[in-house]
C-alpha cells in the first residue's frame, strides 16, 4: 500500500493500482490517522476534526460507520491495519509507504550535505525531495486547513528549495532560476535567503538592475513592516552586484539587442485594483500556463459574470510576470461590455496595438489581415505579453493574437471564447465568504471588531460575494466611517433597493448588468433576442432555478428555443448551471432581471401560464404515484405527461425546489389560498414517497392553516389526514393518532363517507401499531361499514392491506390472505406503491408465524418491484429492515450486518433519524449474534438516542438492553 498526502490524498495498493476512498469523512479519518501514523489518534482528535468541537449524539454510531468504511476501502477485512485501540485509532503504515516520512528524509539529507559542502549530493537530495512535493499537503481535506504538521511540511518545501538554489549558485547552473525565485520572493516577501539567492542570480546573469530592484524593494519591505534592515548575507550580495563582480563564469560578452525602431520595453498596464485577494489556485493555474516553455504563443481566458473581478485579476497576474516578459506589455480594452460605447473593431484594436509598438501610423495598413500580419510580424522576436480585456467575441480577438513562441495574451471576457483554443480558461465565481470579508476589510480600511464578524457575513452575502458589489460598499464604508457595517447591510438587505446601494461614481453593478442586457438587446443574432426575453421572464417568474420546459412555456415557444436562450445567458455570464438542464441567475442578477420582469405588463401572461403548467403536471405526477385513486387531468392530444411512476418521481427530482418554492411562504401567496392548498395535496404523494417528511410537514400545516382561514373544511380534513402521514414516517404514532381524529370528526361533520372511510383505515392501522388491537378491530369495522358498492381496485387494495394488518396479531395466516389480494389488486390497478406496502406487510406476516424463508422471499420481490426506480421509502424501509431481520433468523449473519448497514446508510443520508435508529437497533442485535456483544453495546446506545421521543416499539427492549453497559464512548 501506498500514501501521499503531499498534494491531494491518494492511496493505490502495491501493484500501483489506485485505492479510491469515498465519502468526505472516510477521507478526513484517513488523513487525520496518516497526519500521526502508527500511533493511537485519540477518539476525540478524531471527533473534533471530522464535525468540530460540538459533535452531534450521532457522531459515534457515524463514526463506528466511517471506520468500516474505510477499512473496506483499503482491503482491511480483519482490522490489522485500521486499529481500534481502547481510546482511540491506530493505522499501521511501514517504511516507505507514506510519502511525508520519506519527503522529510531526503530534506535532511541534503541539508547535511550542504553542511559539509557536497553541493552535488545536496543538489541531488533536495531535488529527489522536491520531486515528491505535488502541491499543498492534504489539499483536498479542508478540515486539516491550517494544521501544524502541514505548516511544518510548507517550511521543509522552503527549505528544501533554498538548499537546492545554493548549491546550483555553487555549481554555476543557473538557467532558469530567475523565474522560479522570482515567484517564490513575491509569495514569501519577508524570506531574506530566497531574496539574496534571487539577487545572485540575476547580478551573474547580467541583470544587475534588476538586482538592485530586487534588494531596494526588499529593503523598503522590511524598514517598512518590521523597521529593519536586510541582513549580513544580503548585504553582501548587495555589494557583489554593485562592484560588478557578480559575473557568472564561462558567459561570453554580451552583444547589444538589434534596434527595432520600437519602444525598449512596453509597459501599458493600467493600476491592478488594490487591496487584491484570494485567486491563488487560478493565479498559479494561469501563471504556469503563460510561463511553461511551448511552441506557440499562450492564451489564458477569464470570462465570468459582469463585476466578477476579471479584469483586476488579469492585472494582478500581468503585474506578476513582468519578469517573464522583458519585451513588455501591451493592454487594450476592447470594451465588448461597457455602458455606451461600441466594442472595437478588429481594425482599430490593430491599430492601437500596432501604434502601441511605435509603428507609423501611416505605415499601419487597413486591411484587418494585413494588419494582423504586421502585429504577428512585430512581436515574433519578442517576450511580449498582451492583456486584451472585455473582449466581446471570437471573431474580435482572433486578428490580435501574435503566433510567436516568446509572446502571451491573457483575455477577458463575459464569453468563454472557446473556440479560441485557449491554454487555459479560467470560468471565475463569486468570492468565498473568508475572502470576501478580508476584501471589504481591506478596501474599507476598516478593522473589525468580533461583534462585526456576523454583519460583516451579512453585507458579503448580500453582495453575492461579488468583487464589484464589495468594493461599492468598501467605498462607502471608507468614505462614511461613522456609517456602521450593521447598517449598511440592513439597507441591503430590502430587495427592492439593494441595486440603488451598490452604485457609488463610476462603480455600479446595475450598469454593468445593464450594459450586458442591452448587448443581448441590440445583437443582430435571434438568439440573443429570445436570450434577452427569457431573462426578464426570469425575473418576472422569480423561482429559485429554471429548465427549458418552464421556460418554453413562460416565452411559449418551443424547448429547443427556450434551451437556446438559456444557454447563451450562460455563455454571456448572466446565468450559471446548477445541474444539467438546470439554470440559476447569480442574487444580483436575480435582482436585476426582477425590475423589468415586474415593470412590464405582458408578463403576467407568461407567469399565469408558467403557473398553470406546474399544476397540470404535479397533478398527472400525483396520478401517475397514486393511479387509481383520482382521475389525472389529460395534456393536450390526450396524452399523459409519465410513463410510470419511476418517471413522475424523476420530474418531481427535478422540479422540487420550484414546487416547494411555490407551494411554501416564498411564493408570497402569488397562488392565492385555494390554489396553494391544491398544489400541497398534489405534491404528498411525491414528498410522501421520497421520504421527505420535514417539508411534508411544514407544507401540510401550511394547508390547514389556509383552509382554516377560507372555510374548507374538506381540505382541511384531507390535510390533517397528510399531516397524520407525515408524523407517522417518523416514528410519531400518537401525535399522527390524533391528528386522524380530528380529520375523522370533520369527515363526519361534512358526511363525507369516502373521506371518512380513508381516515378510520388508516386509524385502525395506527391503533394496531401501538399494540391496542381491539380498538383498532372496532375502527377498521366503522372503516368497511362506510365501504360504497363500488370502489377501484386500487382503493380496494388499500382496504385490504388495512384488514391484513389489523389481523396480524391473531391470526397471521388471514392476514396473509389480505396481503396477497391486496397485492393483485395492486397490480391490476398498476400501483406499485401499494404492491410494495403489500409485499412488506406479508413478510412481516410470515416473521410473526416464524416463516424466515418465505419472508425473505416476499421481501426480496418488493425490493425487485422498487427497483423500477418507484420506491415509497416507508415501505422501502421496512422492507429492509424486515429482510435483514429474516437474514439473522436464518442465521445468515454476514448478509444480515450488510443488509443493516445499507439501510443505516441511506436513512442517514436521507436525513431519517427514525430510520437509522430502527437499523442500529437490529444492526447490535446482529453484531451480538455475531459475538461482538462490545460492539453492539454503542449501536444500541445509538438506536435509543434516535428512537427516544417516537413510538418505536424498540424503546422498551433498547432501555433494557443499554440498562446492562455504559456507553463506550462518554460524550
């Protein structure tokens, strides 16, 4: 086995073949283990570095679950690598299978070679040590952000590179060096060796000036920031470069550069913006790809959102490599998005840059190929870089790019040109929120107090983490310094002025937004038209994400179109994908595209429209899971809109955030009351099959709430029926108990029978659940006294499943007569919903009459009939459950323990603390048959902490059972 951690973290067995290790908490274990190998970790190291310094109750079981886990990733079956020690973790790693252990080794190698003078063993050693080095250490772990080991190891990387420079200085190999100290001195200002090493090189390589810049910027750095002076080593280097007896042995006299009749060395960059922050890994990313040796000239693309910080970051990058192009730097904007002004032609870009380079104007050529030629022609000899900033398309930069192997270009632009062939395309996001805070820091030149650390999140939040909206409130903050941070964030904070706030003189987000709409505006091109329309219905329709069959509808026009329009509001940076076929506008934009979208009156159309759709559709998707039990409206031509319920459990994938959105208070009412509760009762059956019994809830009391207020009475009952559905998913028995009562009561209040009827069934259902039988015998009889002459198949399915389960308890072999018609029933009505239910409820049957085998059976055919992509996740859990509790009866133990911790996975990553205490219960009833009564013990400590509060018939035995052990792990 292998490990490297210096870079991302890897492992790959001993044939070299890569180990993957899943899940963000597996992979944090693995490295908080590697950061101390073949020690015990303590349990609470390994806690506080996996969920912080307040772990949630689950955090054992959770971990017991990572640790498994992990040791199936790394081929660890029996535990001799992963070690469970008594407080804590160990893994066994042997010489030379970690590469930090060996990075060190060679590090301190060549330092003792250096020590004694052997400068080709330390040059050796410390590039064999470098070799290793693939980035920063543990990259992807961001939990181990800022550890001191990784600290430790940055400063071994300096060392070692410090080592190396010397002895190349001693051995008189010097190319390239410039470059790679050049970098080094800007990332690490205050390293004094780095700098005499730099200041070396370029006074042997004829570069004393710069040498002499090198040493005076380094001395203004240190009496500036510390208030002393360079020391000993660099004061000698100084003085070697100023006697002019830094010249590097064997190089011939240098000859003077031929005249070109152009300027010595261009320097068009305009001020990068100050106080620049963040970008490090696109800085690094771009600044290797325009100073790798190449063939050709090197392209590096920034597109991104209007505001995004292009621009500044194209600066910030050209200021850096000024070394690296001694010819100079060209700059021109093309001005492909600013307010009021045309982008340039390719004619006239030619002729700035060509007159930048000190051509004659009248020898500058107006054919734009002939042009083209003379710039490529001019800058062929030349390490120039050109930054061509807001470029407005492909057909406008091409012309300007010089060929020649020595010259650069980094483009911006809101357009990722990406038929330019770029080296590299950098697509720029908002700001992190660390990096946004330290910007509004900096720019204000404030410093925050703790007490302005939320605000401070605030106010970056709700600039969108966006460069251009920060410095507008840096600005106001700088310029206002009574105006406190609570305050301007407050002022944000109201929708309808917040674009109003973000524009201070010549900063303004609006305009900038402006300016890209209106391009869409006046293009030639019919798709910026559609793409112009679609982001005012954006604004008007307000959802959180839109899709081209939303959007087709709001413009009523074709997918293809609205797909069309959506995807070049991505290509000009006004829209970001959030999945496939999924769009989201960035929150300023959000707001941007509201004021026209709410200003014109056409829109309310296309919004009714929009709105309508979603009902059809949700209607045909609760037809499609519940068929049978309501009629489904028709699409037009007679269609249905779902194959099946697999596929209406897709759409509703898709569309959930929109339809909760809509059916929730963020849809400020636009519905109106009856409409809201419609869209509620159509959204159950899919909630209720996906196992999403938070929203069920908040949306069902929503709908009482709204009923109430109007006098629906029907609706009201029907909502406290889902309500009663929702508490039950969750282990909440008694309270779904009573919420049946209610909607029983209203039913016969209303007379409505069909109504009433479903509310006793399930009543009836609920009484067996808590083990009051004869209560629920005398209900289910009230149940099929209201039973009409006729009922679908499907409804009498659902009847029938409810006189199985309430004949359970005496007399298993009925209910597994019920069971089975309510099964045929189930699918001659094509509900696989009610099929599964079945399936489970006759497995349960057959455990009760201790039938293991012909349980499994019924349980193995439901999971079959989930497979289909339908699954309902009560049935789907009990089901599960059921089969792993028919696994250990048949002493099946292996397949039992992977059956549980299945379940335990998925309830857990669904968020269903019920679920998870249910599969903890039987996974430590598993692990004790297993004969690990030790690791039973917190499985079950586990399960009564989930389980406490609800219903689960588990309680009783689990305080019995934890009664006997304390929990290993005290919390």
């Amino acid at each position: 086995m292998r490990f490297a951690v210096l870079g991302s973290l890897t492992a790959a067995d001993d044939d070299g073949v890569a180990v993957v290790v899943g899940g963000v908490k597996p992979r944090t274990l693995l490295a908080v283990l590697l950061l101390d190998p073949n020690r015990t970790v303590p349990l609470d190291t390994v806690m506080a570095m996996l969920w912080g310094e307040d772990p949630p109750p689950t955090a054992t079981a959770s971990l017991h679950n990572h640790v498994a886990r992990l040791r199936r990733s790394l081929g660890d079956a029996d535990g001799t690598r992963l070690r469970t020690m008594n407080h804590g973790l160990e893994l066994r790693v042997e010489e030379g299978e970690l590469d930090h252990p060996v990075f060190e080794g060679q590090v301190r190698r060549a330092q003792e070679a250096r020590s004694r003078g052997d400068w080709e063993a330390a040059e050796h050693d410390a590039r064999t040590a470098l070799a290793l080095w693939r980035g920063a250490p543990f990259a992807d772990v961001p939990a181990l952000a800022g550890h001191p080991v990784l600290t430790f190891l940055q400063e071994q990387r300096l060392q070692a590179l410090e080592c190396r420079y010397e002895a190349l200085l001693h051995l008189d190999r010097l190319d390239g060096l410039a470059a790679e100290l050049g970098v080094l001195v800007k990332e690490h200002p205050f390293r004094e060796t780095l700098h005499r090493q730099l200041i070396l090189v370029l006074g042997r390589t004829d570069r004393q000036a710069e040498a002499l810049a090198v040493f005076g910027t380094l001395r203004r750095t240190l009496i500036e920031e510390l208030g002393v002076d360079p020391g000993p080593a660099v004061q000698d280097a100084h003085r070697e470069v100023l006697r002019g007896t830094a010249v590097r042995h064997g190089q011939p006299p240098a000859h003077a550069a031929p005249s070109t009749g152009f300027p010595l060395r261009l320097a068009q960059l305009p001020a990068s913006p100050g106080e620049f922050v963040g970008r490090a890994e696109h800085i690094a990313e771009i600044r290797s790809a325009l100073e790798s040796d190449r063939s050709r000239t090197a392209l590096a693309v920034i597109s991104g959102m209007p505001g995004v910080g292009k621009t500044g970051l194209a600066l910030h990058i050209a200021e850096q490599l000024s070394h690296a192009f001694p010819d100079g730097q060209l700059y021109l904007n093309l001005h492909g998005a600013t307010p009021g002004v045309a982008p340039l032609a390719p004619a006239d870009a030619l002729a700035a840059l060509l007159h930048g380079l000190g051509v004659d104007a009248r020898r500058i050529p107006c054919d734009v190929a002939a042009g083209s030629a003379l710039l490529r022609s001019a800058l062929a000899p030349t390490r120039t870089l050109l930054v061509l900033d807001d470029a407005a398309s492909v057909t406008q930069v091409r012309p300007l790019l010089p060929a020649g192997a020595g010259c650069a270009v980094l483009l911006t632009s809101r357009k990722p040109l990406a038929t330019l062939g770029a080296s590299t395309h950098i697509r720029l996001d908002p700001l992190p929120p660390r990096d946004s805070a330290l910007l509004l820091e900096r720019a204000s030149g404030r410093s925050w107090a703790e007490a302005d650390a939320g605000p401070v999140a605030d106010l970056a939040a709700l600039c969108g983490h966006l460069p251009l909206a920060l410095r507008v409130c840096a600005a106001r903050l700088r310029s206002r310094r009574t105006l406190p941070v609570r305050k301007l964030a407050e002022r944000l904070a109201r929708q309808e002025d917040r674009l109003n706030h973000l524009e201070l003189e010549d900063l303004s987000v609006r305009r900038s937004l402006t300016a890209a709409h209106e391009a869409l505006l006046g293009s030639a091109d019919p798709r910026d038209g559609d793409a112009a329309t679609a982001l005012v219905l954006i604004g008007a329709l307000d959802l959180p994400e839109y899709g081209a069959p939303l959007m087709a509808t709001a413009m009523d026009s074709t997918e293809w179109g609205a797909e069309q329009a959506l995807d070049r509001l991505v290509e000009v940076a006004l829209l970001q994908e959030a999945g496939w076929g999924r769009y989201v506008p960035h929150d300023l934009v959000r707001d941007f595209a509201r004021e026209p979208g709410r200003a014109q009156n056409g829109n309310v159309d296309a919004v009714e429209r929009s709105l309508r759709w979603y009902e059809q559709l949700l209607a045909q998707c609760a037809a499609a899971l519940r068929p049978g039990r309501g009629r489904a409206p028709e699409q037009p031509g007679g269609d249905t809109a779902f194959a099946g319920a697999a596929a209406a459990l897709a759409w509703g994938d898709v569309e959930a955030a929109n339809l909760l959105f809509l059916a929730g208070s963020g849809a400020h009412g636009r519905l109106g009351p009856t409409r809201t509760v419609d869209l509620i009762h159509a959204l159950f059956p899919y909630l209720h099959d996906r196992g999403r019994a938070q929203d069920l809830e908040r949306l069902t009391r929503r709908a009482i709430t709204l009923a109430r207020a109007g006098g629906d009475g029907a609706a009201e009952a029907r909502a406290l029926g889902q309500l009663a559905s929702a508490h039950y998913s969750v282990g909440h028995v008694r309270q779904a108990l009573l919420l049946l009562d209610e909607a029983v009561e209203l039913s016969e209040h209303l007379r409505d029978d069909a109504a009433q009827m479903r509310h006793l069934g399930n009543r009836a259902a609920l009484l067996r659940e808590l083990g009051r039988d004869t209560e629920a015998r005398t209900t289910l009889a009230r149940c099929l006294a209201l039973r009409p002459a006729a009922l679908t198949p499907a409804d009498e399915a659902v009847l029938l499943g409810h006189q199985g389960y309430v004949a359970e308890p005496t007399d298993p072999r009925a209910a597994l007569s019920f069971h089975r018609r309510s099964r045929e029933l189930a699918r001659e009505a094509g509900s696989t919903v009610i099929e599964q239910v079945a399936l489970c409820n006759a497995g349960r049957a057959h455990l009760s009459l201790g039938e293991p085998a012909q349980a499994l059976r019924r349980f193995d055919e439901a999971l079959r009939v989930m497979g289909s992509g339908a699954a309902h996740w009560n049935a789907e859990r009990e089901t599960r459950l059921g089969r792993a509790q028919s696994l250990r009866a048949l002493g099946r133990l292996e397949p039992a323990r992977e059956a549980c911790e299945a379940l335990l996975e998925e309830a857990t990553a669904r968020g269903d603390s019920y679920g998870r205490g249910l599969a903890e219960h039987e996974l430590g009833h598993v692990l004790r048959a297993l004969g690990d009564e030790q690791a039973a013990q917190p499985r079950w400590h586990s399960a009564l902490s989930a389980l406490e509060g609800t219903d689960a018939h588990a309680l009783a035995e689990l305080r019995t059972l934890t009664a006997s052990a304390p929990s290993i792990v005290d919390n």
